[in-house]
C-alpha cells in the first residue's frame, strides 16, 4: 500500500484525505506547511506528497527534502499564479485543485500501460556535444544535429545538460519557465522516469522538415546541484528507450572541482557535462575556427581525452572562415589541427552568419530558415556519412552472372 503525505489547506486536506482513503492509500502524515513537512519527511519516508501549490505549503526546502528522500511530490494548483510558481521551482506534476480524483491518481502512479521504469533496455544512439569555453557554437551544433536527423524520419530528443549557460529552450523559441531535463532527473533519481512522463515534461519543435522532443535546461545556474551525475546517468539511459536519438548539449568545463574533491559525496559542479560525455555513444567536439578558437579547443581537447575514450570523439571545426583564418581557410585549419593536436579528418562547418542570426531571431533550426545555407550542407553531410545508419551495398551477384554470360 502506497503511502501519502499531505500538505494542504483545511478544505482540501479533507476531501483529499478521504478520496486516498477510498482508493486504497495510506495517510502517514499530515502538515500545516513545506518546512513542517520537509522535515518529517526522513522520518515518515511516504512515497508520495500532495501539497498545495503556494509558498506556505511548497517551497525549495521541501523540493530538497524530498529529492533526497526519494519522494514525489504532486502539487495541487488553484490560479495561473500559482502554476507559474511550481514552474519556477521546476515541478512539473501539477493538477488543478477541483481536478477528478483519477487525474491525482494518475500522477501519483503513472499510466498503467506505460508505468514500467524505463532504462532496462539500450537501444537508442546518444550523442554528446562538447566544446571549449568561448561560444564556439555547441547549442547551434546541437540544434542542427537534432534538426537534420529528425528530417530523416527518426524520433529524436535534445536535452540542455549545460548547468552553466543553458540555452537551448531561447535559440528554439520554447518557454525555459520549468526545466524539463531537471525533472527527468529528479524523476529518474526516484524511479519513476517513464515514457508517459518524458513525453509531458518534455516539449516539441514542430516543423513540417521533422519535428524533435527538447528537454529544456535549468534556468538559474544556481539550481546545478539537481543534475547530479548519477540522475544525468539515469535520465540518459531512460531515454535511449524513448527515442531513436538523443542528442545533449553539455558545459564547457570539465574541471572537477579540487577544491572539494575530498569530500567523495559532495555534488560537482560539472559532474552533469562529465557523466553525459562518458555515457554518450559518440562525441562531438566543437571548436571556433579562428587563431583564439583553435588556441582553447587544443588546450581543452587534452582534457576531453583524458575524460573519455578517443575513438567516440569526432572533431567540428564551426565558423571557418577566410576573414579570420587567411586564403586556404580549410587547408590551414585542417594543418593546425593535425600538427598540434594530432587531430585528422576533422568536420569543417563554413562560416554563415545570416542564417544563423536569422534562425535565432525566429527561434527556428536553419534546416527552417535557411536550408540551402552551405553551414547546414555541411552537417547534414557530417550527419548522413558519420550518424545516420548506412545503407547496405547491393548485391553484385547478378551483375558477375550477367559477366559470365557475356565471356562465354
């Protein structure tokens, strides 16, 4: 029997009660506000909590309390205000406060045809994009690639893992106001990660091209502790089930922070950029082609292969350009790469600044906005050769019969 804490007005608090009664919960606990319940949490361990969505009965301290307890809290909304509140806490399991009993119910539990914990099968390919400091173009790489092998006809997701600078939710146009990628973490750290979950906390670019998932990412950097490396690990694993292709767009740094490395259970602070590039089937690195570009993604390449194995890593040179490089912009990066860092066939993404700023003014993927565009020929070239599946050869056994035939 699932067990349920509650954290409401009086008026609510009775019917709820009754309705968990009837339908086959336990009550353990009842609390007059967040701070109350958050610290009986540890010592009720409920499975679940059903509050009201104002700051007397939610707040920070009680999301804390109840990720580290492993509880689902299920927030009961009564105004638009108090909706964009849970939004800014980054809860997502939200129901109206005169809503039926089987819409609670079914947060609390899950669809049942769908309920079952995701993860335990590998399927989907998972692609991370890294690259130095200094905006050498991840979040546009990431987008494209999503863009370009969700034209291809396969179900895609891209996930903001950056708890630095998150951006993939403003470059598509998509409300940032509740992080999807923050939830499917705190669900995955509780086991409760399913389909039906990553599908609502999730949302969709539509486009006639081909349409892809995005899972937002934090908006306040300061919220970095909810992307632990081993929930970033869980909600990636869960993914690979849900879609052909998941593709994340990770931090810049991958320090780890040696000025706690003593403490083994403390969070880092890059632990989510480190634990999506170690999960990850492939790796692309992204550096700006110009002298300061090239400069940090050698030095930082160093660091990348020390994270992780080198053959899952392809290099992407973005923004070549003559202006910034000299004659032979290609030629000269594709030398520097090879002699500095002992780097070889690199991908080069020429340098188009309109479409870019055109996409970005419209909150759309260039494969929208400017298709013929020589920076999307580029990728998609990159995404068709290196990512998508390869056809098989035909056959030739006909064509040595018909050989034959021809000789004798």
């Amino acid at each position: 029997m699932s067990t349920v804490a509650l954290a409401l007005p009086l008026e609510l608090e009775d019917s709820t009660s009754m309705q968990l009664v009837r339908h086959g919960f336990e009550l353990s606990i009842r609390c007059s506000t967040a701070d109350e319940l958050a610290s009986q949490l540890v010592h009720t361990a409920p499975d679940f909590a059903i509050v009201a969505a104002s700051t007397r009965y939610l707040n920070d301290r009680l999301m804390v309390e109840a990720d580290a307890a492993g509880v689902r809290i299920v927030a009961l909304v009564a105004s638009d205000a108090e909706r964009r509140y849970t939004a800014s806490l980054g809860l997502l399991e939200v129901v109206a406060a005169d809503a039926a009993w089987s819409e609670i119910e079914m947060l609390l539990v899950g669809n049942p045809g769908t309920g079952e914990v995701m993860g335990k099968l590998r399927s989907g390919m998972v692609i991370a994009v890294w690259g130095p400091a200094g905006a050498p173009g991840r979040t546009s790489i990431a987008v494209c690639l999503a863009a370009e092998i969700a034209a291809s006809g396969a179900t895609v997701v891209v996930a903001d893992v950056d708890t630095h600078s998150g951006s993939i939710a403003p470059a598509l146009g998509l409300l940032d106001e509740a992080p999807g990628f923050a939830a499917a973490c705190r669900l995955a750290g509780a086991d409760a990660l399913t389909q039906s979950e990553l599908e609502r906390i999730g949302q969709r670019y539509l486009t006639a091209r081909g349409s892809f998932w995005v899972l937002t990412g934090i908006g306040r950097p300061s919220r970095w502790p909810e992307l632990s490396g081993e929930r970033v690990t869980a909600a990636i694993t869960a993914c690979r089930d849900w879609v052909d292709y998941t593709i994340l767009d990770t931090g810049a740094s991958l320090e780890n922070d040696e000025e706690i490395s003593s403490d083994l259970f403390a969070p880092r602070r890059n632990g989510a950029t480190i634990a999506a590039l170690r999960a990850a089937d492939e790796v692309v690195a992204v550096g700006a082609a110009d002298p300061v570009g090239l400069s940090r993604f050698l030095r930082a390449h160093v660091d990348l292969l020390e994270t992780i194995d080198t053959d899952r890593v392809t290099v992407l040179m973005n923004k070549v350009r003559a202006s910034a490089i000299g004659p032979g912009a290609s030629g000269q990066v594709r030398q520097t790469l090879q002699r500095f860092g002992g780097i070889s066939s690199p991908v080069l993404v020429p340098y188009d600044q309109p479409a870019f700023d055109a996409a970005i003014l419209t909150g759309r993927t260039i494969v929208d906005i400017a298709p013929k565009s020589p920076a999307r020929a580029a990728v998609a070239a990159f995404v068709r050769e290196r990512l998508l599946p390869q056809p098989e050869p035909p056959a030739r056994r006909g064509w040595r019969r018909r050989r034959a035939a021809v000789t004798a």
